[in-house]
C-alpha cells in the first residue's frame, strides 16, 4: 500500500473532533481529483479521514451536501482569485480583464477537484443558499469588470451585463475544460490556453467595439 496511513494523514491536518467538517472536505477533495465528482461516496470520505462512516453525518445530511460544500468553499476562493485579479479595473479595465481570464485558467489547473465540484456535479445551486451566494459573488466580479468595459460601447449599442457576463464565463468554461491538460484534446493544440483565451477576447471585445479593430 503507497501513501500515508490514515493517522499520519489525519495528523499531518492536525486532526482533532473539532475539525472533522475540514478534514471530510479535503478528503471529499482527494476522492475528487482521483476519480471526479461522481466516484466517491461519505463511507469512502469517511474511510480517508480515518472515521467511522457515522461520523460525517454529524455534520453532512447526504454525499450531495458534502459535495455542495466543497463547491461551496471553492466558489468562495475561485471569487477571491478573480476579485484580486480584476483588482478595481487597475493598471487598466482592459488589462484587468485579461488578468481575470488568467486567473480563471489558473483555479482551474490549481484546484481541479473544487473546479469539478462546481461545474461538473449537476448540483442544483438553488437548493443551497449558501452555494447560490457563493456562485453569485464569483459571477459578480465577472459581471462588474464587464459592466465597466461596456461603458466603452455607447448607451443604444450596449449590450446588458449579464448577457456579457454570461458570454465571457462560458468562453473562459470552454477553454478551461477542453483544453486542461488532463484532456486528450490539449496535446492537438499548438497555443496555451492562455493565448487561445486571450484571442477569443480579443475577437470578441472587437466585435462589441470595446476595442478598435486592425483596420
């Protein structure tokens, strides 16, 4: 057997009945990345946590709520990262923007396992206030950059933020799932995704006439 045994896991977490919700996340986050959202169940976290498969319910209903919660906290972080990185529209909007689809790329690459919850699970964000808040915060820094890029377009021609939003998260969630480099398709492609990103943009804010074409 490789890897650490259950003590030395729960030791190197620090352990103790006061963390249990912390140590099933991350061991939920382990599951995950191993064999995506839908391979691991709360008897499984359990066993990596080095608990008895009661032990979850104390704090988790059902493997869904766990899930949702490791969506949830990513959500949160994937937020902040975006946040930074819009940074109040500095050194420029522009610049800015493009810093934004970056660090979307980055969270994808960094924390597959979070990324896969909150994309790839089919959760009913509704459901759960929590992960609606979560998932809204992050849409909302997307939501101000391209509201302030818009200001560019004149008032009869601009387009509705959320529409924009809406537009860019989905050509950034194109590019971050089928060009991750767990793809097969990623090896076919002779650019990062990082420049096929920053093209799309380009096209795109060219065709809105946010920016100004070659011509």
């Amino acid at each position: 057997m490789t890897g650490p045994t259950r003590n030395q896991w729960r030791r190197r977490r620090g352990y103790h009945h006061g963390n249990l919700r912390e140590v099933l996340i991350e061991a939920a986050r382990q599951l995950i990345e191993q064999r995506g959202p839908e391979g691991f169940s709360l008897t499984e976290a359990a066993r990596l946590a080095g608990v008895s498969p009661a032990a979850p319910y104390r704090h988790f209903r059902d493997r869904e709520a766990l899930l949702s919660e490791v969506a949830r906290s990513g959500f949160e972080r994937f937020a902040g990262k975006l946040d930074a990185a819009w940074d109040e529209g500095r050194p420029t909007p522009i610049k800015a923007f493009e810093n934004i689809g970056r660090a979307y790329l980055a969270f994808a690459r960094e924390e597959p396992a979070s990324y896969a919850a909150m994309f790839e699970a089919g959760l009913r964000v509704d459901d759960v206030p929590e992960l609606k808040t979560a998932a809204n915060a992050a849409f909302g820094v997307l939501r101000q950059a391209t509201n302030r890029l818009a200001e560019a377009v004149p008032p009869h021609a601009r387009p509705p933020g959320d529409l924009m939003g809406l537009h860019v998260w989905a050509l950034s969630h194109g590019v971050a799932t089928l060009l991750s480099e767990s793809k097969p398709a990623r090896g076919k492609v002779p650019m990062s995704p990082e420049d096929v990103l920053d093209s799309g943009m380009l096209i795109y804010l060219r065709g809105l006439g946010i920016l100004p074409g070659d011509g």
